[in-house]
C-alpha cells in the first residue's frame, strides 16, 4: 500500500536537536511488524535525523527514514514540521510541548517515543 519499504519512521527535531520519532503510517498499520526499533537504531536515527536537519532555520523537522529490504536505513524526505502530520498523538503533544519549553514525560511505546 505505501511501496516497497518493510518499514517507515518519521523523526521530529526540535530546535536542531532529534526529540521523538514515530511509525509513520500508523493510521493504517496499527501493529507493525518490526517495532520497537532497536536501540542501536534509534541512535542511528537521532544521528542522521540531526543531519538532516541542520541545514533548516524551522525550529521543527520532520525527517522521513525507511528501511529497506537488506536492512539499512535510508533518507526518504524532511521539511518544516508544520506542514507534516502525525497520527501517533502522545508523541505529537511531546514534541509540542517541546517546542513551548515545557519539559513533559516522554511518550513510550513500541510505535513511537523520546530520542
């Protein structure tokens, strides 16, 4: 339904730091196969969502990675946050919160939390 990768995460970075990351189709595929992400993963991401992101002036990023067939993660897209969606709703209010300077419980889950 949404091509050829096993697996989509989107990462949101606040103020040039990655803070929350979540499966991206979500609406669609409640119980992914595959989640939670590995802990080396998600550092993996964090450092490449970190990347991605430093060229923007937006105080929030949405940076897309997939993983493909042989297991890698790839760069899929990034642009201002506010125009990017999010089904996971605990992590859409961490990272808003996040973005106000509230400090708030991190959101845990195997589809979606705190970098």
């Amino acid at each position: 339904m949404f091509g050829d990768a096993p697996q989509e995460i989107r990462v949101w970075v606040v103020d040039g730091a990655p803070a929350a990351w979540s499966f991206h189709y979500l609406h669609a595929v409640p119980n992914p196969i595959g989640f939670p992400p590995s802990q080396a993963d998600l550092q993996l991401l964090t450092e490449l969502a970190a990347k991605v992101a430093s060229p923007f002036r937006s105080r929030l990023i949405a940076a897309d990675f997939v993983r493909d067939r042989d297991g890698k993660w790839r760069f899929l897209e990034a642009g201002p946050g506010a125009a990017a969606g999010t089904t996971f709703e605990a992590v859409f209010k961490f990272v808003a919160q996040r973005l106000v300077g509230v400090e708030a419980p991190p959101p845990a889950s195997d589809v979606g939390g705190a970098l």
